[in-house]
C-alpha cells in the first residue's frame, strides 16, 4: 500500500482520501477514473446509429449534449476543478447537494478531486454521468455501461455453462445429500460467488474484465488467498435458523457486478433453496448504472432472458426456474435509493430507515463485492488488525457475511502482522483483487 508512513504509522481512522499523492486513492482518481468517462463517450459515439434508428435525430442531438457532458466531467477531474452540485430532478438530488454542502463545511473549501475523501468522489463520478442522462428528454432510460456489461456475460460464456451444468447435478443430488454434503457444497458455492467478484468492469476501467476459464477448477488454488475465512461461522448461522424455527429463513443478497459474478450468486441461491438451507432469496440491485458492472433490475432481467433464449440445457433450465421464483415471489429483487447515494452502511438506520428494517427481517445477509465493503467498514484507515464487527460501527440489521475480493486499500479482520507476511509477498495485495476476505458479524442479542 502506498500511502505515507506517517499516515499508517497515526492509526487513524480517518476516510481514505486522494490528498496524498503517493496514495492508491489520488492515482485511482487521477488515472483511472478519466480514462472510465472517456470510454463513455467512446461508447455513446459508436451508438448513433442505433439511438438514430430507434429514437430519431432528436435523440441523436441529446446523445452528443451527454457526450459533451463527459468530456467536461474528464476535464474537471483531471484539472482537480471543484464539485459542483446536481442539477437534475431524481428524487435523490437533494441528498447528494446537501452531503456537498456538509462536506464544503467539514473541509472548509468546495471539495476538489485531488484532496477530498476517496468514497465520496468516486460515487459523485458516477452519479454525475447519471446527471447527464437524466437531462435528457428521450434517453432517460439509457445505461451508458450496457454494452460492456452485456459484452462480459456473453464472453463468459464457457464459465458459465461449465458451472451450470455443474449446479443442475448438484441440484439433484441434494435431495439425498448428508449434512456433511452440504456443508461442504456451501463453503464451494460460497468461494464461487466470491473469486466471481474479480470480473469488476470499475477495476479494468470498463475495458472488460470476463471469466474466461472454469471457476470450478480455481478454488482449490485460489483458497491459500482467503486472509479471513468465515464460513463456517455463516454456515452455523444457517443451520442454527433452520433448527430453531423448524424450517430455514430467508437469505438477502447484496448485489455487485452483472455477468459471471451475478451468475455466481444466483448458483449460491439456488444451491440454498436446493439444500433446504433457506425459504426465499431476497435480491438487492442498484436503482442506476452504477460503478460500470453494478447489476441493474434491467441486467437481472436481461440475464434471465439471456438464459431462457440459449439452447443450452442446464443454462435455459435455470433461466426458466428462476424466472419462475421471481414471479411466485420465492425470489424477490429490490431496488432502493441508497445503494447509490454517497452515505456508507453505519448511518443506514437513520438515512434510510425502510431499508434498514426490511433488511432486519433477513436471517443472513450477504454483502458482494469491494464497493460494499468499504462501505460497510466506512472506507476508513482502520489498522487491518480491527475486528470486522468493531468496523462496522453499529450496522447491525441481521447476520452479514461480506464476500469481498482485495481491489482497495482497507481492510480488516487481520491477524497480528498478517497484513506484513501478505506485504512480503504481493506488495500490491490491498488493490490486485488476488486475496480476498469472507467476514461474518451478527448482532449481539443473536
């Protein structure tokens, strides 16, 4: 991790910001953030043709405004220029003006792009391209991140069928598994949809990033790279449920990136309803595009859709069921305003308080990904030695396990001069996305 000495040296649990210039955080901003808005543009350019045919030359002439507006938002990050408030009408836009103002007055100057908190700016980047499509009239419903998004999944195409046609036997086996069966099969199926999160279209700066060999075959060499490994704590958490009540409860997922890691988790789902190991999935998607692979209600859809259309057996088969659970309401697929507004997970309960009920009412809750982890721990310098639940700072709806792989520099759970032995041998652990951390925490009354 390249951040100054005497910032680690002070412990202090201050955000991570893009001030110091030898830190991952400042090269992130002034590197690969530009080159995401410029591939943007790129990708809208190449879509004339297509919003001609389907939206006329109207929607032509808004579609090169919004392309406008990206070259001006890669101006300004690259000139370090000031934040500047929204000017759309989301219903969120209120939010993200005020936490502007509150920030203005914590810093004592207009955020810049060089010198404020790293959380902060990244999603304020991104919910700055979705100003741009929201001042349009006829491309409002525009995802600028389909097309690589689209391109990922069919690319992994091989991936996927592999651990489909794998998933479909183990279906069938579950109905005579032994207890030792399924543990098993849920510690595999939980690694699946963990390494699954290197597909991160935000890291490859939206360039592509597939899964283009078998995850199945991965595991057993990827496991050394797990630094914090609760799953067995998560699988006593699913056992306990269904001993208690009689009958297994229901699970929540909260989703990251679309293509082979979405495929990832619904394998875990259904792998859970399989096993008797929970009585219904509840799915949480972002209500925007979102840091280029965040799956949208539209990718899920257009997922399942995908699914059912191929003539492939096990892949068509699970499209069809699972589009069936959603529709008998087994599975349910949430989108809220939240998951996108700049706040991390510890002010939940009072910024967003329908959502922190709703997943209270979960038996466990499965956070995907690098984006929700670091709010989940407050993108905080916390020294990698903190308990995972002590990070939390009080966020506590129900059970959560956080599948997480390493793409940025904080981290913690770490045994004493784990984060020295990792150093040692990967001086780039915290942001190469090759270790991973699966981190269990429950409220304590549970």
């Amino acid at each position: 991790m390249d951040e100054p000495i005497e910032k680690r040296e002070a412990g202090m649990r201050v955000p991570l910001s893009a001030k110091y210039e030898t830190s991952f955080a400042y090269k992130t901003i002034k590197d690969r953030l530009p080159v995401i808005v410029s591939s943007i543009a790129d990708t809208l350019y190449r879509l004339k043709k297509n919003i001609l045919d389907q939206h006329g030359q109207a929607a032509v002439e808004e579609l090169k405004i919004i392309i406008g507006h990206m070259s001006k938002l890669r101006h300004e990050i690259s000139t370090d220029k000031p934040v500047t408030p929204l000017t759309d009408n989301r219903s969120d836009t209120p939010v993200w003006n005020q936490y502007l103002q509150k920030q203005t007055e914590i810093e004592g100057q207009v955020p810049t792009w060089f010198s404020s908190p790293w959380l902060y700016l990244e999603c304020y980047m991104y919910r700055r391209i979705q100003e741009a499509v929201s001042l349009s009239m006829r491309l409002q419903s525009l995802d600028v991140f389909e097309t690589q998004k689209r391109s990922s999944y069919l690319l992994s195409d091989g991936a996927i069928t592999t651990l489909l046609m794998y998933l479909m036997s183990v279906v069938d086996s579950c109905k005579t598994a032994s207890e030792n069966d399924l543990h098993f099969l849920f510690k595999e199926f939980l690694q699946v949809a963990l390494w699954g999160n290197r597909c991160d279209l935000s890291i490859s700066a939206g360039l592509g990033n597939a899964q283009k060999e078998c995850i199945l075959t991965k595991l057993e060499s990827l496991f050394p790279n797990i630094l914090v490994n609760d799953s067995e704590l998560a699988w006593q958490r699913l056992v306990k449920t269904r001993s208690t009540r009689g009958s297994p409860g229901r699970i929540d997922i909260i989703l990251d990136n679309a293509g082979f890691e979405l495929m990832g988790d619904l394998c875990l789902a259904e792998f859970l309803m399989a096993g008797n190991l929970a009585s219904s999935i509840h799915f949480h998607a972002k209500a925007m595009p979102w840091f280029v692979s965040d799956v949208t209600q539209n990718d899920f859809d257009w997922t399942l859709q995908t699914m059912c259309a191929t003539n492939n057996l096990a892949i068509s088969r699970f499209g069809a069921k699972w589009k069936e659970r959603l529709k008998s309401g087994i599975w349910v697929l949430h989108q809220d305003d939240f998951w996108t507004t700049p706040f991390d997970y510890s002010v939940m309960a009072s910024r967003s308080p329908r959502l922190y009920q709703n997943l209270s009412e979960s038996d466990l809750i499965f956070f995907k990904g690098d984006l929700n982890y670091r709010k989940l721990v407050g993108d905080l310098d916390w020294n990698p030695e903190t308990s995972f639940t002590t990070s939390l700072r009080g966020f506590s709806p129900a059970p959560l396990l956080a599948l997480r792989t390493i793409k940025a520099d904080v981290v913690t759970g770490l045994q004493p001069g784990q984060d020295v032995k990792i150093a040692a041998k990967d001086k780039d652990w915290m942001i190469d996305g090759k270790w991973a951390v699966i981190s269990f925490s429950e409220p304590k009354q549970l």
